[in-house]
C-alpha cells in the first residue's frame, strides 16, 4: 500500500469526514 | 525567471532546516483560537513539554528513518491481517526488528493534550489516524511502566473511572480494534495491542472522563489503562486513537462530532498547528478545501485505515507518465504516524527521474537510510526544487510545500523526501 506521510501533509488543513466517506485537503491551514 | 516560479519552489537553503526554538505565537489561526481545537506540536520540537527533559535526545534522522520503516511494515501487517486474516506476517517482521522503543508509533510524530479523569489529569498523547485505541500507562504499573514527563494517570484518585465487563460489547470489539482477542480479569475487560516492533501496551479496557477542551468533555469514553507498556514512546503518556474503527476517538465521539476531525502539522518543529473536532461553524476557512472519497478498494474499505485513491504525480509542473494501475492494485492511505510518503516501485521510480533531471545543476550525495535522492547544498545560499504534486480521485491536487519535499537536518545532505515500497503490488 502507499502511503501519504506526514511530511508531505505538512501545513496542509486535513479534513478527515468519516460520515461522508471524504478526506479533504487544503492548502495553508497553518 | 517567471517559468521558474510556476515550476519550481525558489527559496533559502537555511528555510529547510528546523529551528531550535519554539515560535508558535506567530502561528496563531482563526481554526486554532476555535473552543474544539487542540495544539498539535512535534514530540521532539521546541514546542514540546516532552522536548524540555534534555536528558533524553533527539533522535537522528536516520533513526527517525529506519523507526518509520518499522512504522510502514506495522501498517502492511495490519492489512495483510485484514485481508487475509492471517497474522504470519506481523509475527515476521516483529522478529525481523531491532528496535523495541515505541518507535513504531514513537517516529516522527506528533502530540496533543488531553485531559482524563475527574479531577482533570493533563496528558501528552501521540496523535495517530494509523491506530484506533487511546491508551495512556496508569498506576499501579504491575508489569511496566516507561518514563513519561508527565506522572503516570492514577485510576483510584478519580471519582469517574470505572471498568468494562468482560462481557459487555465493548469489550468484544477490541478484536477489530487491537487486532488481538479481548481477556479477563476477575470479570474486568483486559486489553492488548502489540505495535510490530515489540512494543505493546497491555492493561484494563476502562472508561473515563476525557476532556478535550474546556467546553467538550465525554463521560464514558472507552480506553487503555496501560499497567505494563513495553517501549520508551519518547516519554509520551501514551496514544490518541484516531482511526476509523468503533472505538477510536472520532467514532465513540460520534453524536457530537459526526466523525468529523481536522488538523495541520505545522511546516516545522519550532511552530504548532491544531486539531480539531467537529465542522467549522465559521465561514471562510474551510471553502478551500477540495475532497476526494475514502477509498472502496478491497482491503481498505474495511479497515481502520483511511484510504485513498492516488491518480497521478506531477514534477514541476508536468504530470508523470505512470499507469493507473500502478497505483489501483495496491491503494494508499493517509497517516499522521507515518513519516516518509512511500510509492510504488514504478511511481518512485518516474519521481525521483524526473526529479534528478531538475536537480541536474546539483551535487548528489550520500544516500539518508531510505531515502537515496540527496543533494549536498553546502556551497549554496538559495535553491531551486522542483514543485511536486499529488493528485486524488475527485481531481484533487495536493501542492506538497518546499519542506515536504525534502528531508534535512543540514544543508549537506538535503534528500528528496519519498520512498518506494518493495513492489508495485503492495
């Protein structure tokens, strides 16, 4: 399996929406 | 020069580098002042509580790196076991490692504080989508308890503890979540979880107040209380579970939250970034964000795991000639324990092509454990780095920053910071 690590993830907002069955990204949460 | 810009990220070669000291004042955010969001700093930053015991150093990179292989072969046991519902392969690779420190969970990770029991006990959890139980060491350590900063959690000066029955359904989906059959003792819930590298923490399966902020407190909530925990976890008092399984802390959360949690790992060690639970009410700081589906490929679509479905890689600003099957047959998910992005074989292997031949101006050097694309910057002021992307299924794009890039702790050995799995197929 790949995988997306946490070092590529940096600064990024992450949304993690388990109801939805989504993952949402978006740049410069932080 | 303008060419450049679109493709390449054009910066300092001293901005790749952490910094010693803590700034996270600067980083103060409209989504971090929210009343459910927690700080998330790095356990071996500036930033931490855990990085003030100066007894206990920061670990190398290349430590780091050969900790997050043993991270990356945990994950590939536990779907392995869910798919084919056999352990051989944990049993494998747990004998195939040294390290017996926590560092599977214990890499390069990152903490929040929590508050447990009644009265309140502040605790510095690893933060982690990759597991599903929260288990913090509690008193009395019959087996083993490791060093933490913080003093261990004291089940007996609580007025809100209480322990789950053996025969409760609680205590019977431990299975799914820990991988490992529940136990009894004298009729209490006993918990197990082994983390690959022989680290493992075992204890009563038990429930608390667990208070995230001062406004989101659950009563109930179901967790480890570890009485012997093998592995250092760099002085943490144990783990937040944020998987998908129903007893992780966004499931048992549910009814408040709906299973809805974001974060932001801060661009460097010295900065802290947030987590927080449940949709942001406000307006503005969430239109940008795109979504792709969890994944609905066999092995993920039932695991704890959040999958996903990578579609492509683009190197300043082209995309890769890389088949999709090369990234359907074995899936991808997305970790916050795991360090290093792995890749198939044949994906790495267009990346780090594509990416040497932008790097060609460069000096090469010595390779950083696994990753074997580094440059010796030490006779440069600013760089050039080609710009990489990630695409999703949904057309999401996924600019990766210039410090996600590359992997450094000095400017001579500056590496491309991905990594290939063993073969396309895993």
């Amino acid at each position: 399996v790949a995988i997306f690590g946490n070092t590529q993830q940096k600064t990024l907002q992450v949304v993690h929406d388990g109801a939805g069955r989504r993952l949402g990204f978006s740049a410069g949460g932080c | 020069s303008q060419d450049l810009q679109h493709t390449h990220h054009v910066l300092h070669v001293n901005s790749l580098l952490p910094s010693a000291v803590c700034n996270s004042s600067t980083q103060v955010s409209a989504l971090h002042k929210k009343k459910s969001s927690l700080q998330v700093v790095h356990k071996h930053g500036p930033c931490s509580q855990l990085h003030q015991d100066k007894a206990k150093k920061t670990p190398r990179n290349a430590d780091t790196l050969f900790q997050d292989q043993a991270r990356v072969r945990y994950i590939r046991s536990r779907l392995a076991k869910n798919s084919a519902g056999s352990s051989d392969m944990k049993e494998t690779d747990a004998a195939n490692l040294l390290a017996k420190d926590g560092s599977v969970v214990g890499s390069g990770d990152y903490v929040v504080t929590v508050g447990l029991g009644s009265p309140k006990k502040q605790l510095s959890l690893i933060f982690d989508t990759g597991s599903d139980i929260t288990w913090t060491q509690c008193q009395p350590c019959d087996g083993y308890c490791y060093d933490q900063m913080e003093t261990i959690f004291d089940p007996s000066k609580s007025s809100t503890y209480s322990n789950i029955s053996c025969d409760s359904a609680l205590c019977n989906s431990l299975l799914s979540a820990t991988g490992n059959s529940l136990d009894c003792s004298l009729s209490a819930c006993v918990y197990g979880i082994q983390y690959g590298d022989s680290s493992s923490s075992v204890g009563l399966f038990s429930k608390e107040r667990l208070t995230l902020t001062s406004t989101d407190v659950f009563d109930g909530f179901a967790f480890g209380c570890g009485q012997n925990n093998q592995g250092t976890f760099s002085g943490a008092a144990g783990l937040l579970g944020l998987g998908r399984d129903n007893l992780s802390l966004p499931s048992q959360t549910a009814r408040k939250y709906n299973k809805f949690f974001s974060y932001c790992l801060p661009s460097s060690p010295s900065l802290t970034g947030f987590l927080t639970f449940g949709k942001d009410s406000g307006k503005g700081s969430s239109k940008s964000v795109k979504f792709t589906p969890l994944s609905r490929a066999a092995g993920l679509q039932d695991s704890s795991f959040y999958g996903l479905d990578i579609t492509g890689i683009s190197v300043g600003g082209r995309r890769l000639s890389i088949s999709a099957s090369v990234f359907t047959t074995a899936g991808a998910i997305i970790d916050s324990g795991t360090v290093i992005t792995r890749l198939p074989p044949t994906a790495y292997a267009a990346l780090r092509s594509a990416f040497r031949q932008r790097m060609s101006q460069y000096p090469m050097t010595d390779s950083l454990s696994i990753l074997d694309t580094c440059y010796d910057f030490s006779n440069y002021k600013s760089v050039s780095i080609p710009k990489i992307s990630i695409f999703f299924r949904g057309n999401v794009e996924v600019k990766i920053i210039p410090v996600g890039t590359m992997y450094s702790d000095t400017v001579s050995q500056v590496c491309l910071a991905f990594a290939a799995n063993d073969d396309d197929g895993e």
